[in-house]
C-alpha cells in the first residue's frame, strides 16, 4: 500500500520540523480513520462534507520588515481541525490579543468557503499572519 499524498505531506512537515512526532501520528491517524470512512461507506457528517469544498488550509507568517515568510503551511482541509492544535499558546495568546477567536476560526473552516479567513498584523513583532482556504 502506498502512501497518501495527505501522508506524505504530513510527512514532510515532520521532516521540516514545522511538526513534532506526536502531532504527525496525530494527524495520520486522523487521515486514516477519514480514509477508512470513506472507503467503509459510512455516510459522512456534513461537517467532512463542507470541508471537502476547499482542498487545502493555508497558514502564512510573515516578517513585515523584511517579507521573509517565516511560517508556510499547507494542510489538507480533512484535517484542518487538528492544526488549532499546532499553533504555540503564545500565537494564540498574540492572535486573543487582536480579537482572533480561534475556536470561531476554526468553526468557520466547516464552510469550506474558498478565500482568507484572517489576515492579522502584530505591529509589536512586526509580523503579518494570514489563513486561507485553498
């Protein structure tokens, strides 16, 4: 059995460090129940249905000094979800203090609205978060 391109990309995050191990297994475990689901024909929840209307969660940060891009993420919206559980507290702290509820951002992702969903400048850090739905 070869690896999913959903893997694979989990995979590379790994090997990029922008993921430990324990979030990667999470995340393919996550794939996999997805995955046999689908295969099972169990019927989907709306929620797995409106997230397939965009392919991928897209999470950008930005130096605005000097546009070098220090954060590029591509997830796959099957697991969108779980990348809440990727952002360190203290970007979460930074995002609450701009007003960026991230249970609410996420809640959004059930859409599966192309376009961003948050652009966010910390003008302290001189850094530009944005998210989209690819």
């Amino acid at each position: 059995m070869g690896l999913s391109e959903e893997k694979m990309k989990i995979l590379k995050m790994l090997e990029e460090g922008k993921i430990n191990s324990e979030d990667a297994a999470k995340l393919i475990e996550a794939l996999e129940k997805s995955e046999s689901t689908e295969r099972g024909g169990q019927e989907e929840t709306e929620t797995a249905k409106s997230l397939e209307t965009g392919t991928s969660l897209k999470i950008k940060v930005t130096n605005m000094d000097t546009g070098k891009v220090k954060v590029n993420l591509t997830i796959p919206m099957k697991l969108a979800h779980f990348a809440k559980t990727l952002v360190p507290s203290s970007e979460k702290f930074k995002l609450e203090q701009h007003g960026v509820n991230l249970d609410e951002l996420f809640s959004t992702l059930g859409t599966g609205k192309i376009g961003k969903i948050l652009e966010v400048e910390d003008e302290i850090d001189r850094q530009r978060i944005e998210i989209w739905i690819e």
